[in-house]
C-alpha cells in the first residue's frame, strides 16, 4: 500500500497558481451537498478535491476522474461559507492536465463533444416524465437521446397571447428587473447548460416574459432543466436575477396544473439514471479503468 505524505512545498504551488482560498475550508461538507452530479450519483466530492490539494497531493488529483465529472455551476462555490472555490481549482486542474499533456485533443474533442450533447438526454427525460417516468434507461435511448438533436418546431404567436400576464408572474418578473434585459445573450453565454440553444437558452426564457407569453413559460419544457446555479445573473451587466425568476417560473406552474405534484419526484429518480450514465460516459471517454 502507498503512503502518501502532505506536500507542504507543492499546497503553496497549487496556492499560487489559483486564487480558489483552499486553505480556508474547513471541511464542512456544504460543497458536496449542493453539487447537483454530487446529488444525483454520491460520485463527486469538491470537498475531497479541496482537502488534496490542501495536503499537496497534485498528481494524484491530476488522475482523479471526478475533475471531469464537473459541470461547471459553481453551486459550490457559491454555497461555501468561508468563499472556498472549489470550481477554480478544478479548472486549474484540467488545465494542468491539458498542459502535461496527458489526455489527448481526440480525447478532449469527444469529451467537450459529449457535454455540449448531454442537455439533450435531460431534456427527453423532461419529456419522459411529463407523460409518467423514467424507470430505466437502455443503451439504445440512451444512444438515441445523445445523439438526435432537439428540434422545437417554431409556431404563430397571435397578437391577444402576449401580455397575459397574472399578479404573480407581474411581481416575480419586478422582483427579478426582467424588463432590464436587452437580449444581449450574457445570460446564455455564462449558462453552463446552454450548449444548444434548442435544449436550453435563458436569454428565450427571458424574452418571452417581457413579451408576456407566461402560459408558453409555464408549459415549456426547457424551464426544468435549469438548476438553478445563477450564472446567468452574476454574467448579467443589467443586473437580471434570472434564476430566481425561473425558480418561480417552476413553482408556478405545479401551483397552476401545468406539471402535477409529483413531477418534481419523477424527475429527480430520472436525474439519477441519467447522472450515471454520464459518469460512465466519462469514464468511458476518458480512459478511466477504474471507477472511484
């Protein structure tokens, strides 16, 4: 058995080289709790990448398959009490990787591939749980969600649809100063999910409430995918408070009938199968003969 010793010289390296504020983490856990791929799979730990890199462990982190399992949200970083950014210093990570040179660009190219394609499979799985659930998912869904683009077909917005706006949908889009937003695309571009504007593009969420089109939001399939990590509104230079206005976008429309109850459950179960099979996708892109 290997017995690895705390690298003091290589944790002040790795201090230097990223401002990700290791050494104030006090492992308290709030990282693993918010990571949504954390939550769905027990598979990612941003807790445990801190505490490495804090004992000066970085080859073994540049090994660690979970840096890849990231999705990029930063709910840990936001969730941190002491401002730890554990996402910093797993781009840091990545980039030492790509810099050695110890994965390939074919390797990269299928995994950056893979990510822009993955919001296709949640986005069939919405479907799916919109008509009753998700209790299994073969190779050849999976196969068939992944690589079939999402096509939305575009229909006739009729002049009396627009500005049918109720109490609540008028408060919660003030709340979150949606009329500030111009369509300058910030908002998608920061969006770790908008890898194709069909599957999911907060800037459209956002247009179509300042036309007033609520009952196309509260019916619209996209809104579920988003998980809340708020990017969009810290890229917002008109101070948009985007995700919490899909937050009520969601909440309203259970409270409308527009998805019953118990969808919210559904969907979390089917979260949970398609997770896993993203890490195995990973693992399998990436050469990982283990899994952790």
């Amino acid at each position: 058995m290997t017995v690895l010793r705390p690298n003091p010289q290589m944790r002040d390296a790795i201090a230097r080289a990223v401002d990700a504020e290791a050494t104030l983490c006090w492992t308290c856990g709030s990282c693993d709790s918010e990571c949504p791929v954390n939550l769905a799979t027990s598979r990612l730990h941003p807790r445990k990448i801190i505490r490495m890199a804090n004992l000066g462990f970085l080859d073994e982190l540049l090994r660690l398959p979970m840096i890849w399992y990231c999705i990029t949200c930063k709910r840990c970083e936001h969730i941190c009490p002491n401002l730890v950014k554990p996402y910093a210093l797993i781009a840091y990570i990545r980039e030492e990787v790509i810099r050695r040179r110890q994965i390939s660009h074919e390797m990269l190219r299928r995994y950056r591939d893979f990510i822009s394609r993955f919001q296709r499979v949640r986005w069939h799985a919405v479907e799916q749980c919109l008509h009753g659930g998700l209790e299994s998912l073969s190779e050849k869904v999976w196969q068939e969600w992944l690589n079939t683009p999402v096509l939305q077909l575009p229909r006739m917005i009729h002049q009396k649809e627009l500005n049918i706006k109720t109490r609540g949908f008028i408060l919660a889009a003030k709340e979150a100063d949606i009329s500030s937003c111009f369509n300058c695309s910030e908002c998608s571009c920061a969006c770790p999910l908008a890898c194709e504007r069909s599957v999911f593009d907060p800037q459209w969420i956002f247009r179509m409430a300042n036309y007033g089109l609520c009952n196309e939001l509260l019916g619209s399939q996209s809104i579920w995918l988003c998980i809340a990590c708020g990017r969009c509104s810290e890229a917002c230079s008109q101070l948009v408070k985007g995700h919490n206005f899909i937050r009520w976008v969601k909440k309203s429309a259970v409270e409308k009938g527009f998805v019953d109850e118990g969808f919210d459950f559904r969907l979390s179960d089917a979260e949970k199968l398609i997770y896993c099979r993203y890490l195995e996708e990973i693992d399998r892109i990436m050469g990982f003969s283990e899994k952790p």
